[in-house]
C-alpha cells in the first residue's frame, strides 16, 4: 500500500511540474535567436482628440480692410528716405528718397488695411517713374497727403461717417493742399487738414482728391 501511495505522489508531483512549465513556456529562450521572448508593449500615443474640449487660443488680430481708388503723393515728415512695403508691417521693397522736386512721387491707392495704403505700380515721379516689385506695394497712411480739387471754390462738404446722412463736420470751401488722410472705404476718404488756426476733419468724396502736389487734375 505504501508503495502505491508512493507511486500516486510521484503522478501527483509530477503533472503539476508539468502544467507550471507549460504556463511559463512563453519566457523561455527563442531556440531561433537565444533570447527571451518579450511581450509587444502597447504605447499609447497623443491622438487628434488629446486636446479635445480645448478651445484655441486666437492670436490673430482683426484685419479691416476695405477697397478704394484714389490719388496721392508722398509727404513724409519723418526720415529720409519713405519705405514701401510688400505687405502692411511686411518686408521693405523699395525706399524712397525725397525731399527734393524731383524725388516727389504719386500714386493710386487700391485698398486699405489697418492704417496702410495698398497702391499699384508703377509710382509716378516727376522725372521718371519707378517700376515696384510685383506690381504693387504698401506705404502707411503717415506718409500720404493729397489735394482738393474743388478749383472753382466749391464747397465739399464733410461728415461724420461714410455716409452723406451722418452728421456734417465742416466744408472745405476753397482749394486746400497738404489733406492728411487717416482711413478710406470704397468712395470715400477720412481727411484731416490743419494749418494755422484753420482746421477740419470728416469724410469727403474721394472724387474731390488730387494727388498731384505741382498742378491741378482737371
């Protein structure tokens, strides 16, 4: 009897070696490369919807720009030379030397965009004209003026807005030079003239611009 027990115990013994080395069969060295097998890893990666329900900042800046058409000349009471621009705040392309008859330039201003001029070339001077790279290019408004070509003495008249319903601000009753031009939309300029003690502000016709500062545009 002790015997068969013995032999029962061995059995017993031996199929649960059997079974532990079958389980762990897996951790035992590749017989191709002589290395344990290792299982794959799982890595979760960030995915497109990691940030989901994050609002993105804005950073960018309000663009108001409007088209227009009318005339100008550089009048720059700053530095030596006028920049042109191939963008508003962008990279300079051309500069303009002036100061003298012959270095005074006009030009046709296209379209307006926070406080910067889009013109097309070529810029007009009194003794040659200047190509400009890519065929357009950007002046602040600082550094434009233009003239009023009301040569009978008519009265233009000035308003408060864009609009010939918006409240007068003044008249401008003989022809005047040296405007300043603050803003433009479509056919209409915000001018600003100051001299002496005389002084106006408001929006005009752009059809009373002229933007050649040595005879009239009639």
């Amino acid at each position: 009897m002790k015997l068969v027990g013995l032999i029962l115990v061995a059995l017993t013994i031996a199929s649960c070696g059997g079974e532990a080395n079958y389980e762990n069969a897996e951790l035992l060295p590749d017989p191709t490369t002589n290395q344990p097998e290792i299982p794959e890893l799982q890595i979760e990666t960030e995915g497109s919807d990691t940030n989901e329900g994050i609002e993105e900042e804005q950073t960018d800046l309000e663009i108001n720009s409007c088209k227009t058409n009318f005339d100008v000349y550089i009048s720059d009471p700053g530095e030596a030379f006028t920049n042109v621009r191939n963008a508003p705040s962008g990279d300079i392309i051309m500069e303009l030397l002036h100061g003298e008859v012959e270095q005074e330039y006009m030009l046709t201003i296209i379209e307006v965009t926070n406080g910067w001029f889009k013109f097309k070339g070529p810029l007009l001077g009194v003794e040659e004209d200047l190509e400009v790279p890519g065929g357009f290019g950007w002046v602040h408004q600082s550094v434009v003026a233009t003239d009023t070509r009301n040569y009978g003495n008519q009265s233009i008249t000035l308003y408060e807005s864009a609009d010939e319903s918006s409240k007068e601000t003044g008249t401008i009753d003989i022809e005047s030079g040296g405007l300043r031009i603050l803003d433009a939309c479509n056919d209409w300029v915000l001018i600003e003239l100051s001299y002496d003690d005389y002084y106006r502000k408001g929006w005009m016709k752009a059809e009373w611009c002229c933007g050649n500062p040595f005879t009239n545009c009639s």
